[in-house]
C-alpha cells in the first residue's frame, strides 16, 4: 500500500480531480467504509488530488495482502473535511452482493453525482465470469476470458499469480493483450446483432479506435 500510495504521488498531476470530474463520463472508485459508518461508497466527485489517491487506495485494500491488516486506516484529509477520527475501509468487494464480486451497483451505492441514469451496465473480470460465479448479469453483458476447456486449472492458476505475485514485463503485455481480445470478441458479438462492423478486424477496430482517441485530444 506504500508503494502504491508513492506512486500516485508520483504520476497524478495537481489537476487529476478536476480532469475526472468534467469527464463526460464518470469515473467511480468503490469501496467499504467499515468506521465511522458502515456504508458501501462509490466515489464519483473528487475535491481534491489527495481525495483521489485516498479513494483509490481504499479501493486496492486487499485484506491481509496490500498490508499486515483487514482494512486501511486513514485519516481525512481534503479542503472541506478534516477530522481526527480515523476513517477505515476496505476493498469494493465487500461493498457489494457476492453474485457481484465487487463490481459497483451504480444504483444502491452512496456516491455524490446525480447527472446519470444507468441504462445497462456491463461487467467486466479478468477472471471467468463462471468461474467467480459473477452472475449479477446477463451472459451478454459479461466480457471475461473464455475457460481454457484443455487446460481450466492452468489457466486460473496463471491468472491468481498475476493478481498476486510480480511479474515480468513479457506476462503482462500478455495480459493486456488477452484483454484486447476479450473485449474485441464481446464487441464483435455485441455488433453482429445490429450488423455494424460484424466482418471487420481486429486491426482494422484498433485502428477507429486510435484515430478516434487521437481526434478526441484534437479537440
């Protein structure tokens, strides 16, 4: 948790709040606040760069593996609020229902945007859905890897390591690059019901995609 907290120290400029709170879509970091009130967060409205880092820590406190404790104790600290309690929390998987696995439920959280409506959500995992028994949705909302039919065990053992142990830089290219190929097939899918880009190829999306984002920074 220190070297996760002396990075973003390190990379998030002065101005990261105010980039994710004018984004036109927002940005929600989820977590369980054990004291001074039990309640799940879904912090959607920065106030300050701290205010970030704090959330995102919250969020990464993985019980007994980001420190030696259950939770994080934190105190706050941002323009509006300081106090001398300590606030505790833990991991956004404790925030939600277990058929969830820690995916947000936009609309039972405590969050402070109110410029939303949630049509459709669509959950994501680097792991099988049916594996974790992710269910809280449908089979097309779901983009995850497929289960390895040939070899399932290696396949999750592989991936706990990535989640919990370092290392190389070779293994997670790899990973990102499976990534890629997750959301391509769901995207491939997804599109095949309207007819649009149905036959069109993975560099050939990449390459809408990139011209769009480079567009995007254009204006």
């Amino acid at each position: 948790m220190p070297l996760l907290k002396n990075e973003l120290d390190r990379i998030l400029d002065d101005e990261v709040h105010e980039v994710l709170n004018n984004r036109e879509g927002f940005v929600g970091l989820a977590y369980r606040e054990i004291l001074p009130n039990n309640r799940p967060i879904l912090d959607t409205k920065f106030e300050d760069r701290h205010h970030v880092i704090d959330s995102v820590c919250n969020s990464a406190t993985f019980p007994f593996f980001t420190s030696n404790w259950p939770c994080r104790i934190a105190r706050k600290e941002s323009k509006k609020e300081s106090s001398w309690l300590p606030r505790v929390a833990v991991d956004g998987f404790f925030s939600v229902d277990r058929d969830r696995f820690g995916c947000p439920d936009f609309d039972n959280m405590e969050h402070e945007r109110d410029d939303y409506k949630v049509d459709r959500t669509v959950t994501l995992s680097v792991f099988p859905h049916d594996v974790i028994q992710l269910t809280a949705s449908e089979r097309h909302d779901q983009i995850s890897p497929n289960l390895d039919p040939e070899d399932s065990t290696g396949q999750m053992s592989n991936l706990f390591r990535l989640a919990t142990q370092c290392a190389e830089k070779d293994d997670y290219y790899k990973l990102y690059e499976d990534g890629w190929e997750d959301a391509e097939r769901w995207l491939k899918e997804e599109e095949e019901r309207d007819g649009y880009w149905g036959s069109m190829s993975s560099n050939e999306r990449r390459q809408i995609y990139a011209e769009a984002l480079k567009q995007k920074d254009l204006n």
